[in-house]
C-alpha cells in the first residue's frame, strides 16, 4: 500500500480567494474621492444654472417691462419725465407713473386714478437707469415733449445687460 504525503502548495497566491482589508480601504478611498469630486461638479453646475435663470427672469422682465413703457408712450395723450419717474395720461385717460425706486432695485407702475391700488412691482434686479426727455418748444411758447429715452441695466451675479429703448408720442408728430 501505497502512502501518498500531502502535498503542501508553497504558492501562498494561489490560496488567496478574496481581497484583503488594505485593498478594500484603498479602493474605498479612491471612490469616496471620485464621488466627492462628482458632487462638486454637480452643485458648482447647480449653482451656475441657477443664478443663469436668475438673471434670464430679471432680464426678460426688464424687456417687457421696457417695451411696455415704450409702447404707451407711443400712444399716450401726455407725458413728463423727471430722473426717477415718467407720468403719463394713457390713451385711455389713465394716469400712470412707472418709478425707480432710489433705496431698492425695483422699477415699479404706480396707477394714479385709484390711489388704494398697491405699487405694481415689474422688474427687479436693475442697478442703473436712465429717464431722459428731449423736449420742443412750438409757437406758442409751450415745451412738449418729443421723444422719451429709458435705460435699464438688469445685473445679477456678474452676469449683467443694458437695455435702451427711445419713443416719440405720437402726438407730438403735429408739434411745429
């Protein structure tokens, strides 16, 4: 009979069936710092699409806002400019005033006729503005206004737009 010695591999690596506690920290390690800079990426990301959609709301506000001055200036009966405020007679007899408030950033529609109305708050976020009239005299002496110039600049973060519009009443076409 034959007696057979157990065979003793000497190749501890072919023994090994799993991974050790030192390469499961390290590949630990190496994700905890992959997702960590995945997760920076994406609220850095966050936050820059955030802050664009501030400043596309506070802008495109400012654009209606402006064209909507314009346009009723184009139509209305009579209008007066001042640094802050341009007031105005609408087509329709109203009495409007659209004001830059000085302590904030609002440009705000003020109705005159109904003094319980509130302050109607049509775009914020403007950090300069500009309300110019340029005027004519005619014969009898009287100044009228002739065209009405309005510059908002709408900033938000460092992202910032100027926007310029000019209207004549129409009105004010027949002043000689």
């Amino acid at each position: 009979m034959t007696l057979h010695s157990p065979r003793i591999d000497r190749n501890p690596i072919r023994k090994r069936r799993g991974l050790s506690l030192i390469e499961v920290m390290i590949s630990l390690a190496i994700s905890a710092m992959l997702l960590t800079a995945v997760a920076a990426a994406f609220t850095a990301s966050s936050d820059a699409i955030e802050i664009n959609d501030q400043f596309f709301r506070a802008s495109q506000s400012a654009r209606v806002s402006l064209n909507q001055i314009l346009s009723e200036i184009r139509r209305c009966n009579s209008v007066s400019v001042s640094a802050n405020q341009i007031d105005m007679i609408t087509a329709a007899d109203d009495d409007r005033s659209y004001i830059m408030v000085p302590a904030s950033t609002t440009l705000k529609l003020r109705t005159n006729d109904i003094t319980t109305d509130p302050d109607y708050t049509l775009c914020g976020s403007v950090t300069a503005h500009s309300f110019t009239a340029d005027t004519k005299v005619d014969s009898a002496g009287i100044s009228h206004v002739v065209r009405v110039s309005v510059t908002l600049t709408v900033q938000v973060g460092r992202n910032s737009v100027r926007l310029t519009g000019s209207a004549a009443p129409r009105r004010a076409m027949d002043i000689q």
